[in-house]
C-alpha cells in the first residue's frame, strides 16, 4: 500500500538539520557530527518504515553527512616544523561548509518568517465602517496556534510510540493483513475526537499494535492536520502532544 503526503512543513534536508540543532540546542557553529548524523538517519529511517517516498535530496544530504563523520574519525595531521618550509595551509575543518550552508539557510528561512509575519499584520487591516466583530473574536479564541508543533516533532512522537509498541510486543504473535483505507481511518478518528470531546494524547489514537494500522494512523493524522480537521497542541519542546477536533 502506497501513499504519498505532502506536507508545508517539509522544505528540505537543511530544514530539517536545523530543526534537529535547535531541538538538542546544538551550537550551529560546533556541530557534533557523530550525533546529529545519528539523529538525521533515525528520521530517515523513519520516513522509510512508513513508506514514504523520501526526495533525493535528504539521501544525497545522509550521504554527505556520513562522509563529515568519517572524515572528522581521521587522524588530524599535526603541524610541525615542515609546514612552514613547504607553504602547507592548515587542514579544513569538514563542517565548514555545511556550517554555512545552514547558517544562510537560517537568514532566509528567518526572513520569511519575518515577511509572513508582516504579511499576517497587513491581513489584518481592514477598510471599511466599524462593525460587530465579536464573533470572530470568540471563534479565534477557541482556535489553538499550532505553529509550535511542526511536521518533526510529530515524526519525533510516533519514533517513541513505535520504541514502545516494540518494548510491549509478545515475543509471539498471529500476523494478520487488513487494508485500512486513509479516508476510513480519518473518519474513525474525526468520529473518536466527537465521541470523546476534550484534548486527547497523540499515543490514544494508536489503537493497534500493527504496523499498517500505525503508519495509516499516523498518515491520517496528518492528512487532517493539513486540512485543518483537527488541533494540536504542545506545551513546551519534548512534552507530550495532545489532539481535538477544530470543531
């Protein structure tokens, strides 16, 4: 069973590298290959188990990501007396590049969220004779930013949901194939949120421990995200997420 989701919050590798250094708190000029590299193949991997076509791009960026690792494993050349007689130039730290590459990276992607932001206040600007607004007031009031839950963060969730359907398998079990269709499965789950009014862990909503049943779960899950269906909320960065209707 193929599906394929295209999501906003997906504009790259380098995006998600920097999603990664802001999540750790990593210095964007110190960047500890060994352990970003490890955290971008487990979202790879990731994106793999639930068979997503994966663009070029993010391979081609593991690729260059694993050559930095080996390269950093290398003996550094020491400096000696030799250096200065030959001309030979100090060895370039392999992060370099990429370094800058992120760093330009995040002047546009602050840039336009600077210009978004800007375009959101124009929005907002209206001319026309003063009028009851007190509707839309309460309407947006009870409509949750959900800017502080990113596509990442919930690739981050189900990585952790999956860990602990794995801890909690029986060593045996009776594997059995059901085709799930998305469409039913966002049904199911727009009809459980109305059935169960109130915020509801993301893990709730994963109520089987077969593996279509998760990467359909959690497709569907996206899938209403991306038509606004439903909210999601996160308090603070590695706190659980919660979901509820929009409705």
């Amino acid at each position: 069973m193929k599906y394929h989701v295209k999501i906003d919050a997906f504009e790259g590798p380098l995006d998600l590298l920097l999603h990664l250094i802001n999540r750790l708190e990593i210095d964007i000029y110190d960047i500890p290959v060994s352990e970003i590299t490890e955290q971008y193949m487990l979202y790879i991997h990731t994106m793999q188990e639930m068979h997503l076509d994966i663009a070029s791009e993010y391979l081609v960026m593991a690729a260059t990501l694993l050559s930095i690792k080996s390269r950093m494993l290398l003996p550094k050349q020491e400096e000696d007396l030799f250096e200065d007689e030959f001309g030979n130039e100090p060895e370039e730290d392999p992060r370099d590049e990429l370094m800058q590459r992120l760093i330009e990276y995040r002047k546009y992607k602050e840039a336009a969220e600077d210009l978004r932001t800007l375009e959101e206040d124009r929005l907002q600007v209206y001319t026309k004779a003063p009028s009851d607004l007190s509707e839309y007031i309460i309407e947006s009031s009870n409509q949750m930013d959900s800017l502080n839950v990113s596509i990442y963060d919930m690739l981050g969730a189900f990585q952790k949901m999956l860990r602990r359907k794995k801890i909690k398998k029986p060593m045996q079990t009776t594997i059995s194939r059901q085709e799930i269709p998305i469409e039913r499965r966002m049904e199911e789950i727009l009809l459980d949120l109305r059935t169960n009014p109130g915020r509801r862990k993301f893990t709730d909503l994963f109520t089987s421990d077969h593996k279509d049943h998760l990467v359909v779960t959690f497709l569907a899950i996206l899938e209403l995200m991306k038509t606004h269906s439903i909210l999601i909320e996160q308090e603070n960065n590695f706190a659980d997420i919660f979901i509820m209707g929009s409705e």
